[in-house]
C-alpha cells in the first residue's frame, strides 16, 4: 500500500526502514561509495526492491512462476509496480540459477523461505561458497533468517568460521507480539570477507559478531541438524 498517492510503497514487516535488512544495505552501499549490481533470493511481494536507488541493476532469483506473477500484480502487491515494474526476475531454484550467473554483485540478499523458515539446501557450506563465486571483491551477503522455529545464527557462524568470513548478527527485540505498526521483528546475518567491507554496521547498535559454536556442526548438502536448530530454538532462545 503506497504512503500517499502518487507516492512509493512503504516497506514494512520485516523489511521496515531502520530495520536490520534496512540497515545492511545502507551500510554496504555506503561502503562501497555505490552499488551497481544487487542480487535477492526470493521475490515474496517484492517490497525489498523500494530500497533500490538511481541506476542500480537489481535482479530477483525465484523458485514460483505465481509468486512473480503475485508480486506483480497491483491489485494485490504495489512494491514493484511502483517502486521497479520492469525488474529482472529469474526463474528456478535460485542456488542453481545464481551460480549460473555471469553476473557479479556488489551484494546479495538471501531472503527465500518455505513454510516460514530458510530451505536447508540454501545454508549448506557449499551455498555459501557458491554465493561467495558470484560476490565482488569487497561485497556482502545479507542473510535473512527469522522464524520462530529454528535457530539458524549459529549455523551461520559455524560456516563463517570455515569459510574465514566475519559473520554479524543482529535480532530485534522489540517487545511488541503483535506488529500494530506492521513492522516486524528481524533477525539478519551479514557475512562478509574483511569488517571493513560492512562499513560501520559493525558498530551500530544491536549489531554483534558471533563466533562459532564448537558444538554446532557446518552444515554442508551431505549433513544438517534441523533437530538441533529447532531446540536450540525452543530452549535457549
């Protein structure tokens, strides 16, 4: 729903401005003086692409043909008939389809979901590998990893700390159970292969690095612990 007539969809739930994902792309854009290209995995109702500005090249991956046609249609979402109605979507699953690319991206945003949590196949150490092949030097990969049922930062962490990457967290804590202002609680990775690449994200508040947990094993597309990240959910969190 735009904010005025004639105006912009405002972003909202997780995706408010001042938000986690809001905060990230600003600071990596910031850091790198500008983004060219950007690439979102995930299409959803396509609010991400209101944070896109001048020249940017931005390209959405997605899985379901009816999601694009969804996100498209303004009867029903206006983010991209407003905010970028001629913005490339790739259609297919998006950890193939990235890797495929020729494409090199100032930074890509990970914010795919089924049945309100993050494929597995989509946080293995080889997906994070094949995201890092199409990763400018100095780039950023944004993690979207909120649900209420599986702990996912420490499965993060774990591969940031094979791979050699700074990994940072953060996770709204705004005590509001049900979004009244539509804005809802976050919870965002950013990894990147040197602090300097984030900018000052690093130092804003709510943000923290995150070591690996020895107890928590690396996912990889032959091992997960899905077990795991749900109790870790249920009782440490």
């Amino acid at each position: 729903m735009a904010t005025e007539s004639g105006a912009a969809p405002e972003p909202l739930t997780y995706y408010y401005r001042g938000g986690p994902i809001s905060e990230s792309i600003e600071a990596v854009r910031t850091a790198r003086g500008a983004l060219r290209h950007v690439a979102i995995v995930g299409l959803g109702s396509g609010t991400l692409i209101c944070y896109r500005r001048g020249d940017e090249q931005w390209t959405f991956f997605e899985i379901d043909p009816a999601v694009a046609q969804i996100a498209r249609d303004p009867s029903l979402f206006t983010y991209v008939s407003a905010c970028a109605p001629d913005i490339p979507v790739v259609l297919g699953d998006a950890r193939l389809t990235l890797a495929a690319s020729r494409q090199r991206y100032d930074l890509i945003i990970l914010d795919a979901f089924s049945s309100d949590v993050v494929p597995v196949h989509l946080l293995t150490r080889e997906a994070i590998d094949s995201y890092l092949a199409r990763l400018e030097d100095g780039g950023a990969v944004v993690l979207h990893l909120s649900n209420r049922y599986m702990e996912l930062g420490g499965v993060i962490a774990a591969v940031a700390g094979r791979e050699g990457l700074v990994a940072i967290f953060k996770d709204d804590d705004r005590a509001i159970p049900v979004p009244l202002d539509y804005k809802a609680n976050a919870s965002v990775a950013v990894l990147a292969r040197r602090s300097a690449d984030l900018g000052a994200l690093p130092t804003r508040p709510g943000w923290h690095e995150r070591k690996p947990d020895p107890a928590i094993r690396v996912w990889s597309d032959d091992y997960s612990n899905v077990l795991g990240a749900i109790l870790r959910k249920r009782f440490e969190h």
